[in-house]
C-alpha cells in the first residue's frame, strides 16, 4: 500500500469530521442555543458517515 491510497482512504474520515462539525456549530447555536451540544452530536454524525463511506470503498476493493 503506498501513501496515495492510505491519503485517499482517509480522506472520507476527514470530510465527515469536518462537515459534521461545521453543520454542529450551526445547529447547535440556532436551535439548541448550546455550543457544545451541537459541535458534539455533528462530530458523531460526521464520524459515522464518514466511517461508513470508508467501509464501503474498501469493500469495493
């Protein structure tokens, strides 16, 4: 495995994280009106999300 494929395998792992934790902080200041909520429940959403794309490329391979 070179580290082309370990970036790209990884990639999908960041994308959720940062997407998740983007879309936390908005919500959780507009609806729930706390920051930390909103930052935490958008990190484990993301995570899982990004988890799960990962899981289904490396099952295509």
């Amino acid at each position: 495995m070179s580290n082309d494929e370990k970036i790209e395998k990884d990639t999908y792992l960041a994308i959720g994280t940062g997407t998740g934790i983007s879309l936390g902080v908005v919500l959780g200041l507009t609806v729930l009106d706390d920051l930390a909520i909103g930052v935490g429940a958008g990190l484990s959403i993301g995570v899982s999300i990004g988890m799960l794309i990962d899981s289904n490329k490396n099952k295509e391979e």
